[in-house]
C-alpha cells in the first residue's frame, strides 16, 4: 500500500471511529458514507465495529479492490451501494445478509469476475446503471440469483437481452429503460411473477404480435422515445389499457395494431370485414372500438393528444379566440405558452396565417395542434359542474340557463353568461349560444358570448356567428328554410335543436321542418316543441293559398 493509500486509509479508520460514538450510530438502522478517497484500495476492518450499520454506501473510490471479510459478520448490513469502480471488490462474496446492491456509473471492464455475485443468495434488489461499456453483453451470472425480485438495468447500451432471464422466476420489477434494444424480449412475458416493466421504446420499433402481451404487466412504462414515433407508442399502450379493460377480440386488437404499425393497411380491410370484427365484442362496445380506430387510428399523429406539465405550447399565427383567455386555461394545467420556436420545442398550436419560415423545419420533430385540437383537450381535461350535469344526464340546469339565453331581458343574459364561465358550457348549449348571439342587439353581451364560443366551440361556429346570412320572421319560409340548413350544415349543428328554436322564436320555420328533418328527427321535434306535423302540413298549405 503506497502512502497515499495509506493516508486514506488511515483518514477513513478515523473517520469510523468518530460515527461510531456518534448519536446516529445508535439508531435501529444509519447509512454510512464513504466517498472520494481516490487512493483507498480496500475498506479497513475497523468498519466492523459499526454494528447497526443498515445501509453502506462507497462513492467515488476508483481503486477500490477489497472488501473486508467482518462486513459480513454486520448481522443488520443489508444494502450496499457502489459507484466509480472498475472492477467487482473482492470480499463482496462475504455478505451473505444483504439483500439490495446499487452498482452505478461504474464502467465495469470485460475482465470483471462477475462470479463473485453467486454467494449472494439473499440479494432481493440488484441495479446495474451505467457500468457495461463497449457494448457488453449482460453477464448470465445474474440469472443464477434466483431469488431476485427487482433487476434494475438503465442505461447499459444493451442491444439484446438473454433469453436466461427466464430463470428469475421470483422477478417482479425489471427495469430496461434507457438500452437500445432492436428487439422485443418477448421472453420477459414468461415471467410469472412479473408486475413492473420498464421497457425502452426502440424494442417497439416494429410492434411485434407478441408485444400484445404487455397488456398484462400491472405497471408498464415506455421511455427514451426520441428514435419511434411518441403518437404510435402512446397509441400502443391505449391499445393495451382498452384490451385489458373492454377484453378485445383477438382479431380487432390485431387489426389495431396493424393500424398503428402502418395506417395504409387499414385500406386492407373491407367494410364488412371491419364490422365483422367489432361484431366479435359485446354489443355495448362496438361504438367505442370504432370511435378508437375513427378517432386515434386514422387522423395524422398531431391529432391524438397528450400533454404533460412542464410544456411549452408555441403560438404561430393568429388565433381565432381571445389569446389571455387561452393562457389562463393553458396556464391552469401546468404548461407555458409562447411564441419562440426552437429545436426543443414540443407543440406548436398553427393559427392563421403562421410564419412557416420559423416552424417548417422543426414541425417534424413536434407535434401541431390546432386550436379546435387544444380546446377539445382542455375541455377533457377540466369538467366544471354545468360540464359534469350535462354527462349526467340532468337537463334542468341547462333548461334555465337556455330560458335565461334566449331571454328578453339582458340582465337574464348577462347572469347565464356568468354560470357558462364559471361551470363550463356543455356542447349541447351549442344551438342555445348560437341563437342568443344572433338575436341579441347589445355589442357587450354579443361580444362576451363570442368569447364563450371561442374558447369552447370550433372555428367555423364563431364564424357563423357573424355571418351575413339572416335569421329573422321578416324572411320568407323558404328562404328561412335555406339559411337555416346552411348554418346546420357549416357547424355541424343540430337540426331539431334550430328548428325548434326558430319555431319558439318566430313562430316559423314550417317549411325548414317539412322539407329538411327526416322522419325520425319530425317525431324528436314534436317532444321539443307543442308541434304536430299534422300542423306543420296545413300550416303550409295555408301559407300557399295565401
């Protein structure tokens, strides 16, 4: 031992003898540290006189070779951390008690004698973070500790994994994330005690049919997702939690994958053979399944949308509704908005307009939202009482504030405003606002119900709002008739809703009723309004010989 070596060895003896009289050496369990001492080659046996040592962690000891044998003799040692060594301590077979071992940032050499693990019978918790450089296989020494019930190996630039990993039979967490693994270790499915896995997303490059196994691992994450596409993994794990939760047929959860793994082989499929397979569920689930293969599967990956706190939102362009009252919502969940776009950025919401010099070579690598997307994401995102009515299907609440709409009375007005703010306006209230602000002279009101709209509703309804287009009792049926189905048609409104408003309101829309509602929608209308189609018919015919 050079005197270097021997200095810090002499400092950590000293060091051992003044914890050990220490109060913190007394308790039930005390961690002891051991960092920086670059020239100690191994531990002093001193350390032993540390009896209630619980947890002992070495950092930053580059040379360290040896282990004591007394540290095995410390009947409540059981956790050992170790980080900044080449080369396994010898004496580490001695600690037959420990059950947790933390071996990171080590860099181990090929030359590493990973039998000296085997006499660790007991060990319950092995990680291995950043220490096989070079590409290293992962030692099959490993595997022979067959009471493990944690393998924890982040960010060991492993490319494969052993197919021996089948022999930790008592694994329950295993940990990959950060590997660029090129496969799916479909093997890891064999594990009958597996609850936690921590996969990298480059093993689901491809998604393989076996990767639909997953949907039985209680906890499963996906990291490192730079080099796979974020919208096709988060569609993946939908696929799984759906598949759990709804038991999906075995065709269908293969036609969703398909779908995610290449769009362009859903056009494989006939009509009939789609609705043969969704057939294959309860009865109950077939909207839902094909909500999922309409809604997520089909449109391009901006649509499918997941935000987490913490992201930056970048505005180009002009946006249609009021901006300060987009940052207040946006701000409420815990993200930023701003109007810099860099190669970090992650969305970029596009109104009109936008400068495409600033975003063009970045929207590959983020995801574009329109503000029709981020609204219906906020609105899932917060369900205010008016909101949480609506999907419970109470209709008084929305009764009053449609009466107090459509009011004569502006203060009436001005109060439903103020309750749409504070509970949210279900989109069902979407032909009530519509009317409202049509028929309302005040610049004030008609401006804060414009406000409403944009936040709520799409860009094509607050269009229609200030269109030129006439709804009034001065118009002709016919010409009536045809406004109306032109608003219907522009915003996707409902049809039985705006005739039974314009009736309520004009006493008219007779024709719009006969020629323009089917069958089924006549019969909904006469539940809305004191209306038989019987009356609408000689009403009609009236207006005719007149």
């Amino acid at each position: 031992m050079n005197k270097n070596a021997l200095d810090d060895y002499d400092r950590l003896v000293q060091s051992i003898f003044d914890y050990d009289h220490h109060p913190a050496a007394q308790q039930e369990k005390f961690s002891f540290l051991v960092q920086s001492y670059r020239y100690l080659t191994e531990l002093p046996h001193e350390i032993s006189f540390l009896h209630r040592l619980h947890s002992l962690h070495i950092h930053n000891c580059t040379r360290l070779q040896y282990l004591p044998t007394e540290l095995g003799d410390l009947p409540q040692l059981h956790t050992l951390q170790i980080t900044t060594i080449k080369q396994l301590p010898k004496g580490l077979g001695q600690l037959a008690n420990i059950d947790t071992l933390l071996l990171s940032d080590s860099l181990l050499l090929k030359s590493t004698n990973w039998n000296r693990l085997l006499p660790l019978t007991n060990l319950r918790t092995l990680k291995l973070s950043n220490c096989l450089s070079n590409w290293q296989p992962l030692p099959t020494q490993i595997f022979k500790l067959t009471n493990l019930e944690a393998l924890h190996l982040p960010n060991n630039q492993l490319i494969t994994l052993p197919e021996e990993i089948q022999q930790l039979q008592a694994l329950k967490t295993l940990d990959l994330s950060y590997n660029p693994l090129s496969n799916f270790p479909a093997f890891v499915l064999q594990l009958p005690a597996l609850q936690t896995l921590v996969l990298p997303a480059s093993a689901l490059a491809n998604f393989p049919s076996s990767s639909l196994g997953l949907q039985h691992i209680a906890n499963l994450t996906i990291t490192d997702s730079k080099q796979v596409d974020k919208t096709a993994v988060r569609l993946f794990l939908q696929l799984l939690r759906h598949s759990k939760k709804h038991a999906y047929s075995n065709a269908l959860q293969q036609l969703i994958l398909d779908a995610i793994r290449d769009r362009k082989q859903l056009r494989s499929y006939t009509k009939k053979k789609l609705f043969l397979l969704l057939d294959s569920h309860l009865s109950v689930l077939q909207s839902e399944a094909l909500e999922l293969l309409k809604n997520k599967l089909l449109p391009t990956r901006s649509a499918c949308l997941f935000i987490a706190k913490g992201s930056k939102i970048i505005v180009q362009g002009n946006l249609k509704g009021s901006l300060s009252a987009l940052q207040l919502r946006i701000e409420e969940q815990g993200w930023q908005l701003g109007k810099k776009v860099t190669a970090a950025t992650q969305y970029i919401l596009i109104g009109r307009k936008p400068n495409r010099a600033k975003w063009q070579k970045i929207a590959p690598k983020a995801t574009l939202l329109t503000e029709k997307m981020l609204l219906a994401h906020l609105q899932q995102l917060h369900t205010p009482y008016l909101l949480a009515s609506a999907n419970k299907n109470t209709t008084e609440q929305l009764q009053n504030i449609t009466q107090l709409l459509l009011s004569a009375d502006n203060n009436n007005v001005l109060l439903a405003i103020d309750l749409l703010q504070a509970g949210g306006i279900p989109i069902s209230l979407q032909e009530a606002i519509f009317w409202a602000y049509r028929r309302q002279s005040s610049a004030t009101i008609r401006r804060k119900l414009k406000q409403l709209a944009s936040v709520h509703f799409s860009v094509n309804f607050v269009q229609l709002l200030q269109s030129k287009k006439r709804l009034q009792a001065s118009l002709s049926e016919k010409q009536l008739a045809k406004n109306l189905a032109f608003f219907v048609r522009a915003a996707d409104l409902d049809a039985v809703k705006m005739a039974a408003f314009c009736y309520q309101i004009f006493q008219k829309g007779y024709w719009f009723i006969y020629q323009y509602l089917n069958q089924a929608q006549q019969e909904q209308l006469t539940q809305l309004v004191s209306l038989t189609m019987d009356e609408v018919q000689h009403k009609l015919i009236e207006l005719n010989e007149s």
